[in-house]
C-alpha cells in the first residue's frame, strides 16, 4: 500500500468499523432514507468529481439504488460510515492512493511491467493502451486496495460496471435489514453475463503478542476497502507463546475483462486487498506451486511473502506461452494463477482448524480441566466459534466453485481454462464438510462430559446434605429433651433428675436413627401393601 511519504493518517482514521468504539454507522443514512454523506460533506462533496461519480449518481436515481453506496464510497474516500473520523489530509490522501502495476502480456510470451503510483500515470497509461488494435496483446491492470481516482479513471476510461466494484468495498459476511452497504445476489441467468467476478478467501497469520495483533487490526483499518481481523483466541498452555495468537484476515480477490471489438486484444482488472504487515503468514505461508529445481539448475529468487499484491504479480507473470494464447479464447486465464493463491490460502486455513479441533479433543481428554467448569467452558467457548465459522467458510468456497470456476458463459469466452481446478476446491469443500461435523460430535462429548461432571457435583453434594442430615437427627431430639427438662425453674433438682435426661434422650434418637434409615424400606413396604390390598378388593 503506497502512501504520501509526508502525510501522517490520524488516530481515530485507525479505528475499526462495528466496534463500540465506532459507534452507530447508519448515521450516513441506512437503505430505506437518503444518503446524509452529501448533507455531512457540504461543499467538499464535489472535491474531486468526475464523469464516472456523475454516471453513478444518475444511475442511484433512476431504479439503481445500491449504486448509491458506490458514489458515498467515492465521496469519503473509503468505506462511508468513517466519514466522521477522517480529517481533510486523510480523505485526500485516500482519494489519491494509486498502485497499480499494468502487465502488457505478448503472445510471443514477452510480459512487461509498467507502474503505476498517481492519477496523472495511470491516466496517460490507460489513454495510451485504450482501444488497442492489436489483438496479440493483452494489458492486465493489477490494483492493490481501490480509491475515488482509481475508480474514477479505470470506472470511465474502460466502462466498468458499477457492480464490480462494489462487489469488492466490503468484508460482510451477513447483513442487517438496515445496512445500505447490502449486496444482494443476482440472478443466475442475468450473473452469467457479468463479466466479473469475486472470490473470497480468508489469510491466517500469527502474531507473537496482542500488540502485534492491535497493530495488525489498525493496518486493517487503514484500507480504503473494508478489512477486518477476527482474533481466534485459541491459544494454549505448552503449546503457544504466552499472549500469541492468530488472526483471520476476510479478503478478497475480484477480476474484470471488457467487452472487446473484432481485433482488439483483451483488457483486464484484477483487483487485490492490501497486504498486512504485522505479524507472520502462518507456518511460513502456503508452499510453492511450482516443483524445486534440478539440483544442477539454477536457483530462482521465490515470490515475496510479505506483500500480496508483489506475489500475485510474480506468478502471473509465469504464465506459460500456451496459456498466453489461449486468453484471447477464455481470459479468465488471467485469474487462474490468482485462484492458486486462493485455493493455498484455504487449504493453510483447514490445517490450522484441524490443528485447534485437535487441541480441543487433547484438552476434554485432561481430567484436571474436566474437574474444573471454567475450564469446559472455555473449551466450549472456543468450539462454538469454529462450529459458526465452518458453514460460512463453505458457503465462500462453494461461491467460488458455482460462479467462478463451473461458471461455463463468460464474457467472450469459448472455452472454460479453470475447470481444472474444480477437483481442487470440491477437496476443499469436503475439508470444510468433514470439519464442521467433527466439530459438532466434539460439541456432544463436550456436553456429554459437562453434564457427568455436573453429575458426580450433585452426588457429592448431596452426600454432604445426608452428613448434615444425620446431624440434625442427632441433635434434634436432644434438644427437644433439653427444652422439655428445662421447663422446671428449680435448677438444684436437675441433679437428681440427670439420668432421666439419658435415659429418655438417648432412646429417642437410636428410634430417630432407625426411622431415617429405614424409612424407605418401610415407605416402600406400605406401597407393596397398599397395592395388594386393592388388588384384593377389587376381586
């Protein structure tokens, strides 16, 4: 993420959206009134307004209401509601943030890079490559995070439906009847003839401490999109540093091609999120996807881990001469090394899932914790959050089976170059299927255990209540005697009486004793009785 090296974003700029310390976000409005963001701009509303903000508007107007939030997007300069914790540096500084990296892809096999850091470059470079006529090459821009003037100049120079953009502003999961920021789903038969789509994975990285961890979720913050880092907080004595955790990072990535001319070669728009610097990938991220060269080769450099967009880059640029020719057949081609990079990310999330349910099932296992609650009920605590995640995290990776890799109707597509890979995300599916039931068997045991626990509480429990019980048995007729004698206020006469206190005490409560301890048998044989003395009547 590139920016002004003498701009200094403000503290409150930091802070996360749908947090308490945020506050209500519908304050811009919500989906059923009119947008407040013009209203809270006032003048500076028009700051930076051009012809793709104007065909927004117009669409917002006229039966495209959803738009709207594209257009608020464009205004504040990242996602609306953080409009009031922006100062005027920091929405000019996100308006402004441009890295693109455009690749000139030649079918002889030649990819040059051309970069991309302000408004005025991307600007020349779109102009110079819009409506090539030569048809053997294919211009690919790359986007890390978006802003008003990357939409504005990539939105108007190669008309770009409005849809593909806001399709990448969020990290909603699930949303409220009130939330303007809304994606409902298209229908199929309209679907597919976008040519775009999204794909949504989710980054697992680790962190030392819980400061690493804040200054991870305020990179976050940082996004023109939005990002958020959901802590798991499953950390474990022995296994895992004092105060380390890990981090889920919701990401996206989303790929565009325009419609194309008799003899005009193929324009792309592969946007990506920014990548977090705190931290680690991991275990070290996903592993390569190429095999290790001969031992009598050379060595090449690996791609860069520690930035997303750099790596996405390298591995595009290792398309093969045969995969460049056939992008003027099917350009999601473009996509297909990105999808690998998705697909890695998913499978590094099920081995970490696998890891934590592991560690629960070690944990039920220790009888020390069984004998403790707060010790089940964390463990409960922590089972429950993966048993919500799993079905949302099939739901995304059978999204990207079902419109991004089975999808066979794109664009000017005449073959589909990533059914390949199906094979690899139905794995993934049943992955996430087969976690998400030992999940729900390890919740029974865990309840099961709870509830034996619980048990053997009540048993010792109630032994305790007999002690006192025979206690009471005791003493009761004891004092029952005691308050008996004492009713004669001649006290040099309880001498002689001393021994009639024993002798009609201590009968009293050897008879208590039996009736305790007998008074089921007894009970049970009154029942008997009862019950043969009916029989016996009623014949």
């Amino acid at each position: 993420m590139v920016e002004h090296a003498a701009y200094r974003p403000s503290r409150q700029s930091r802070i996360t959206l749908h947090t308490d310390e945020a506050g209500d976000p519908y304050y811009i409005g919500d989906i059923y009134e009119k947008s407040k963001v013009a209203q809270l701009l006032g003048s500076e509303a028009e700051e930076g307004r051009g012809y793709y903000l104007d065909y927004l508007d117009a669409l917002s107007r006229n039966g495209w209401p959803r738009v709207r939030y594209l257009a608020d997007f464009m205004r504040v300069t990242t996602a609306p509601p953080k409009l009031r914790f922006l100062t005027v540096a920091d929405r000019r500084e996100r308006a402004s943030r441009i890295n693109v990296a455009m690749l000139e892809i030649h079918s002889n096999g030649e990819i040059q890079r051309h970069n991309c850091s302000s408004a005025a470059d991307l600007t020349r470079l779109v102009t110079k490559t819009t409506g090539s006529f030569d048809g053997s090459i294919t211009h690919l821009y790359i986007v890390e995070d978006l802003s008003r003037d990357v939409i504005e100049i990539l939105g108007w120079a190669l008309d770009v439906h409005p849809s593909f953009f806001t399709g990448h502003l969020s990290d909603y999961m699930w949303f409220n009847t009130r939330d303007p920021w809304v994606e409902l789903s298209d229908l199929d038969i309209v679907s597919r003839t976008r040519p775009y789509f999204h794909a949504r994975y989710v980054q697992t990285r680790y962190f030392r401490s819980s400061r690493d961890l804040e200054r991870a979720r305020q990179e976050a913050a940082g996004f023109n999109v939005l990002r958020r880092l959901d802590r798991d907080g499953n950390w474990v004595p022995g296994a895992d540093i004092p105060g380390s955790d890990v981090g889920l990072v919701r990401s996206r990535m989303s790929f565009w091609t325009g419609a194309r001319k008799k003899g005009e070669g193929v324009v792309g728009i592969l946007l990506l999120d920014p990548s977090i610097k705190s931290g680690f990938p991991i275990w070290g991220g996903y592993r390569q996807f190429s095999n290790a060269p001969s031992v009598h080769a050379p060595v090449e450099p690996s791609p860069p881990r520690t930035s997303g967009f750099e790596g996405t880059i390298y591995w595009i640029s290792q398309l093969s001469n045969q995969e460049i020719r056939s992008i003027s057949r099917d350009p999601r081609i473009l996509f297909r090394k990105p999808l690998f990079i998705v697909c890695a990310e998913w499978l590094t999330l099920i081995r970490y899932a696998t890891t934590r349910l592991t560690q629960l099932e070690w944990e039920l296992e220790n009888p020390d914790l069984r004998q403790e609650a707060e010790g089940l009920n964390i463990t409960l605590s922590k089972l429950h959050s993966w048993r919500r995640r799993f079905p949302i995290f099939k739901t995304l990776v059978s999204e990207i089976l079902s419109n991004v890799i089975n999808r066979h109707a794109f664009a000017s597509a005449t073959e589909n170059n990533l059914h390949d890979l199906a094979r690899d995300f139905e794995i993934l599916l049943a992955d996430l299927d087969g976690l998400h039931t030992r999940a729900e068997r390890i919740m029974s045991v865990v309840t099961a255990v709870m509830s034996i626990e619980e048990s053997k509480k009540a048993y010792q429990h109630n032994l305790s209540l007999a002690r006192i019980t025979y206690l009471a048995v005791i003493f009761v007729p004891l004092a029952f005697v005691s308050s008996l004698f004492s009713m004669n206020d001649d006290i040099s006469r309880l001498g002689t009486t001393f021994w009639i206190y024993f002798a009609v005490a201590i009968p009293l409560t050897l008879l208590a004793l039996l009736v305790t301890r007998f008074s089921g048998a007894v009970n049970d044989g009154l029942e008997r009785a009862a019950r043969r003395y009916r029989q016996h009547s009623h014949q």
